[in-house]
C-alpha cells in the first residue's frame, strides 16, 4: 500500500564551493549540506551533496542526501536522490526518487518518489 508523507525541513548546511568559471557560461559548483526534519512524518538528519549549475537564463540542481531517523513509525535510513531544473520559456522540472537498494533497518525494502521544493519533502512511499 502506497503511503504519502509531506516532511518540513530546516537546511543547516549549504557550504558551497564554485567550479573554474567558464566564459559565457553560468556559474557551476557543488555543495556539502545538511537537514534536519522536523515531522510530524519524518524525524531525522541528513547529509549529502549537491552538484549547481546558475546562469543568466536558468538553474538547475541534482543532489544526494542520506536520511537518517524514523518514518511512520519505521527507524531506518535511506538515500534520496532529487533535482530541480528551471529557465526562461521553460518548465519548472523537479522529482525526487529513493536510491533502489538504499535502505537500512526497518526502511530496507523502501521504494518512493516524489518532490523537494522550498523545506519540504513530498514523498509517496512504499515499505
């Protein structure tokens, strides 16, 4: 049975480094950062990386992150894998997906997809 969480979270981490810049071209670096969710679904941290891409006429970001805590109830952890891609006279794209095979304790057999937008994570889920 498909289960839907929408889990709030704060980002304690966003330590970014920029790549060599290339003329003409957006700005492009990656990211160490952190999370804490904050429930009432999902309590936990997580820490991960995130490679970044900005320019003039777009954005776009892809990252991984290891969430670590409880989830309904299940103890566990699991990585989330999630992007956003945006730009003039373009769709907004984002999703998010669990890595296959990344769950621990309870979470182990965790598949799900869903969303990360502006401090929430937006996951239907099935354990």
């Amino acid at each position: 049975m498909t289960k839907h969480i929408e889990a709030p979270f704060t980002m304690d981490k966003w330590d970014g480094v920029s790549d060599e810049p290339v003329e003409g071209g957006p700005d492009a670096g990656h990211v160490l950062l952190a999370k804490t969710y904050t429930g009432p679904d999902l309590v936990g941290s997580a820490t991960g990386h995130a490679l970044t891409t900005r320019g003039e006429r777009g954005a776009s970001y892809v990252a991984q992150e290891r969430i670590v805590g409880t989830m309904n109830g299940l103890e566990g952890s699991f990585v989330l894998e999630h992007r956003a891609s945006m730009g003039d006279s373009f769709p907004t794209l984002m999703d998010a997906v669990v890595v296959h095979g990344s769950g621990t304790g309870a979470l182990v057999d965790l598949a799900g997809q869903g969303l990360v937008e502006h401090g929430m994570l937006i996951l239907d889920y099935e354990v």
